[in-house]
C-alpha cells in the first residue's frame, strides 16, 4: 500500500468498518440481501440506526439496493468485500487476542447481535 490518498482511502474503508454495528450489518448482508426490517430484527437494533448505517455503507459503496414496491432490498455491492471479511477473520485467528487485548484499540465495544 502506498502513502498519499490511497492510505486515506484505505482509512476510510476501515473506518467505515470499525463501527460495530455497520460490521454486523455487513456481516449480515453476506448471507444474502435484506430489507431494513431484516436487519434490526436480526441485529436488535433501532429501524434509525440502521437506516444511518446503511445511508454510511452505501456512500462508501460497499452497499447497495434494488427497490421491489414498497421495500428496499440491501445487498453487499462489492465482492470483494467478502475477501477483505475472510482475510480479517484469518488474521484474528492467528493473531489470537493480541488484537483484542491491545492497549489502545482492545477496547470492548457495545454489545450488537451476532448477525450470523
């Protein structure tokens, strides 16, 4: 990775990440497509805040919708999305709770429903 603006937007990316509940939709949203009633069912979280979440994770164009009536059916837009996801898992499994336990970023975050 180069330094410049491709460093900021890999920030960005990450940062758009970093949230947990954007991560739990995201998390979600590699099942397969979902409305927004879906998701705060499956995730115990307010109608407002994933709709805020969501409104995030299209403006980084890592989600996207199609309109069927009525409804709006979210989808990851990005494939992939899916190989950073795995990679990140990877690596936490090697890395075992050192990520988990560092001092400046091991902080424990706010409970969100495991979206899997």
């Amino acid at each position: 990775m180069s330094c410049g603006s491709d460093l900021a937007a890999a920030v960005a990316l990450f940062r758009s990440l970093g949230d947990p509940a954007r991560l739990a939709i995201v998390a979600r949203l590699t099942m397969g497509e979902a409305r927004v009633v879906d998701l705060t069912r499956a995730l115990g979280l307010a109608q407002s805040t994933v709709s805020k979440h969501l409104a995030c994770l299209r403006g980084c164009g890592l989600v996207d919708y199609r309109p069927e009536g009525r409804q709006s059916f979210y989808a990851l837009s990005r494939p992939e999305l899916l190989d950073v996801l795995r990679s990140a898992e990877r690596l936490l499994a090697e890395t075992g709770d050192a990520v988990a336990l560092c001092r400046v970023y091991g902080e424990p975050v706010p409970t969100v429903r495991a979206a899997l």
